[in-house]
C-alpha cells in the first residue's frame, strides 16, 4: 500500500515538475495550487540549466580560442 502511493506521489510530481501535466493523474482541489507553484519551479530550473550549460560551452570555446597553437 506505501509503495502504491509512493509510486503515484512520485509520478505526479515528476509530470508536474517537467510542466508535461498529462492529465492520466488528477490531484484533489486543495493541491491544485501546489501543482502550479512546482510547475513553475521546474520550469525556472530547467531555464537555469539551459543558462548554466551555455555559458559553460562559451566559456569552454573562448579558452581554446585564447590557447596558442603550437603545431609545429
């Protein structure tokens, strides 16, 4: 039964933590506003990480832009 509802628990905040909602799991009215709010989070964390890699890649190609090349 704990794993039944760990299992359902885990899905709707994984559908809902990528902004999918695909609407197979519906929560009851007084978390409906917790949905929202989780939405949102992931929704700025998956913003954050698309910012951190490409910075991360510009970083990476300026340093080898700045290396001198010694192929002689």
């Amino acid at each position: 039964m704990l794993v039944q509802i760990f299992i359902g628990t885990a899905l709707i905040c994984v559908t809902i933590f990528t902004t999918l909602g695909f609407g197979d799991v519906i929560i009851s009215k007084d978390w409906r506003l917790m949905s929202g709010m989780i939405a949102a989070n992931g929704f700025l964390l998956f913003s954050l990480a698309t910012a951190f890699l490409i910075d991360s890649l510009v970083l990476i190609r300026d340093a080898q832009q700045a290396k001198p090349d010694h192929s002689d």
